[in-house]
C-alpha cells in the first residue's frame, strides 16, 4: 500500500484546470518535443541547412528558436507559480536555501555543458554538422548534462508554490521521455 496523503494535499494547492498552469505544461512538453522532431527531420532531409545556405547557418537559427521557446517556457512557468496559491511549509529559510543550492548546481551543469560543447554542439551538433565533441567530465557525471532541466524551473520555491512542485516533475517527464526518443 502506498500512502497518497501527501500527493492529495500537494494536488489541493494546485489547480491544474488553470489557464496558466495548461499553459505551462503545454509549453514545457512542446519544446523537447519539437527539438527533436525537428532535428530527426533536419537529419533525413537536410531541408533547413538547403533554406539557411549552410548547416552551421542552420544550427544558429535553430538554437535561437530553441532559447526563445525556453524564454516562453519559463516565463509560462512563473505565471502559473505565480497565479496558484503557496504552501506554509515551504515559505521558510531551508526551502528557499535549499533551492538557491539547487539554483547554483543546475547553473553550473548548465554553463559547464555549454562551454564544453559550444553553441552547435548544445544545439544540435549531431544533427546538423559533424559530431566533434568527445566525452567530457560532464558526460561521464550526467547522461546527456544538456538535459538537465533549466535551474530557473528548479527554483520553483522562491514562490513557495505547490504548482512549481508539479511543474518541475513535468519537465523531468518530459526530459527523461526526450533522452529516450533520441536514444
């Protein structure tokens, strides 16, 4: 038997048939999604590298529709936060500590990823160009370290919000089937 008390009360703070909260599951589903149908797409056809002149022209534009949708995601995000009700217990010292360690972790993933595979190899290198990256530390910590989800998300308590709970589960679903699509 499996105790749900908590689940049940966690699901009392959210409302989940709220125009923000369908927003953001919405937004934070779409993007892996649409990464990788359009990467497998760009991979058999070669159609944006042809429209763009260039596969490295194609991979730039790629990426920068890629951060705007996660400019859009997160701010989804943070509306449906903001929009549900807080939590008492997690309107406290430790839980907005515990997500500025949690903030300082995602972002050194994050950075470190970047930097070791450069903007083509973080957007889609693989599909577009050449692979050139070998396998670096990050690699070796973490599966695939650009998956791990955006820290902004994993920040969720600095709104004490149960809906940020949820939410932040959403993407981990939704990166986890991503890994499994690509792989």
């Amino acid at each position: 038997q499996v105790d749900v008390t908590a689940m049940v009360q966690l699901f009392g703070y959210v409302d989940v048939t709220d125009s923000g909260f369908v927003a953001a599951v919405l937004s934070i589903a779409f993007n892996p999604l649409f990464w990788n149908v359009v990467a497998r797409w760009e991979h058999k056809t070669r159609a944006l590298s042809r429209v763009f002149g260039s596969p490295r022209a194609a991979c730039y534009t790629l990426g920068a529709v890629i951060l705007m949708l996660n400019c859009v995601r997160s701010h989804c995000f943070t509306e449906a936060m903001k929009r549900q009700p807080k939590l008492e217990s997690l309107d406290c010292h430790w839980a907005y500590y515990l997500g500025l360690a949690v903030l300082a972790v995602g972002t050194l993933f994050v950075i470190s990823s970047f930097l070791a595979l450069g903007f083509t190899g973080t957007f889609l290198e693989s599909a577009l160009l050449e692979p050139s990256v070998s396998f670096h530390f990050l690699s070796q910590v973490l599966h695939k370290p650009v998956y791990l989800p955006d820290p902004f998300l994993l920040f969720q308590n600095r709104h004490a919000s149960p809906a940020g709970l949820l939410l932040t589960a959403v993407v981990a679903i939704s990166y986890t089937i991503a890994m499994l699509y690509e792989g």
